[in-house]
C-alpha cells in the first residue's frame, strides 16, 4: 500500500482556498514469484529484449501509454556505480497497442 495527497491551493475573493486530496494506492494484481534472470559471458556485450506483462489491468483501454524508472542501488556504493556504468534500459514499446498490458524492453549489458 502507498500513500499521497494532491493539495490544490488557490484564492477567492481574497481569500486562500486549500483542498487536500489523500490517495491511497494498492496492489490488485498477484505478486509475481519468479524474476527474469539474464546472464552473459564475462567481458563481452550482451542485449537482451525483455516483455513485462502487466496483470490486472482491467480499465487500461487499447491505447494507453506507461512512464517507467529504472532505480539503481545507491551511488555511493560500490554497486550502485557498476551497475549504473554497465547496464542501459531501452524502452521498445511503453504502449498498449493490441496487447495490453505488455511492455517491451531492450536490456544492454
């Protein structure tokens, strides 16, 4: 479960008006038990198309266009940095077109 709230702020009259709006989201769809797993020899370059299904998308209309975030572990560690210098997300479709609820990637290594 995740919280937020919208806040719209304007004035009438002369007056400030605030409206705070919570929202709460969560997560409808199963949790997905096994993870994609790409591997590659070491030393040589690697690109690997990968499809995300999205289950349980019920109201997503044929059309509609997704937004993502790769998150890297933090740059201060060691990690964090040789993963963000070695691995680029492409993204090959964020839409919906004839196949909802699929999302495809290009994953360079």
């Amino acid at each position: 479960e995740h919280r937020a709230e919208v806040q719209i702020v304007g004035e009438y009259h002369g007056r400030q008006l605030k409206w705070v709006y919570p929202i709460r989201g969560i997560v409808n769809a199963p949790a997905r038990r096994r993870a994609a797993s790409i591997s590659g020899k070491a030393k040589t370059s690697s690109r690997h198309t990968v499809e995300l299904t999205l289950s349980s998308l019920g109201g997503v209309s044929r059309n509609e266009r997704f937004d993502y975030d790769v998150v890297f572990p933090q740059d201060d560690d060691v990690l964090g940095k040789l993963v963000r210098s070695s691995l680029r997300v492409v993204p090959i479709c964020l839409e919906t077109n004839g196949d909802p609820g699929k999302l495809t990637f290009e994953l360079a290594f």
